[in-house]
C-alpha cells in the first residue's frame, strides 16, 4: 500500500519479528493436543523470529530486484509475490504430515 511504511523500517520488521515468534511459540501447543512431542516454545519462538525477519529481508530485496531488472511495475511484483506467499502458506498448511494426525 502506498501510504505503509516499508516492511524493514524498524517498526514494522519489530511487528513482524514478534508475530512470528509468538506464532510459533504456540505451535507446541497444538502439537502436544495432537499426541506428538514438539520442542520447547523458546526454541519454536526463536526460529519463528528469525524466519520472520529473514524472509522479510528476502522479500524485500528479491521483490525491488525484480522490479529493476525486468522493469515490471512495482503493483504487478508485489501482486505476483502476494499470490507465491499465500499459495506457499496453502501448501504448508495443507502438507500430508499436518493432516495425518
């Protein structure tokens, strides 16, 4: 959106960074309903952190260097990058392995 500030200024990565850490914080949780072992909200909490402000940077700089190099404008990046993130997140959330417990 126009007027939102870019996605590594720092308030928005810190946003970021803490919804991806609380997010996968919980995900023992939901595993431990499911029967399974899973490892300590901490170390699922750090991963997420890092994931988060990772693929942040990735994004980021992968969406402008597509832009530049090809000269597509900005909209049609950022429209291609919002389908490739929500059909990868469908493809997690729909894996076989989430499904068989």
């Amino acid at each position: 959106l126009p007027l939102t500030p870019n996605r590594i200024s720092p308030l928005q990565l810190g946003a970021r960074a803490i919804s991806g850490g609380v997010s996968a914080a919980y995900l023992p949780h939901s595993a431990r309903s499911e029967g399974r072992s899973a490892p300590k909200p901490w170390q699922l909490g750090l991963r997420g952190l890092a994931s988060a402000v990772g693929s942040t940077y990735l994004t980021y700089y992968g969406r402008k260097a597509i832009g530049e190099r090809t000269g597509i404008s900005d909209r049609w990046v950022g429209a291609a990058e919002d389908v490739a993130v929500f059909k990868l997140g469908s493809m997690i959330f729909d894996s076989p392995s989430r499904s068989a417990a």
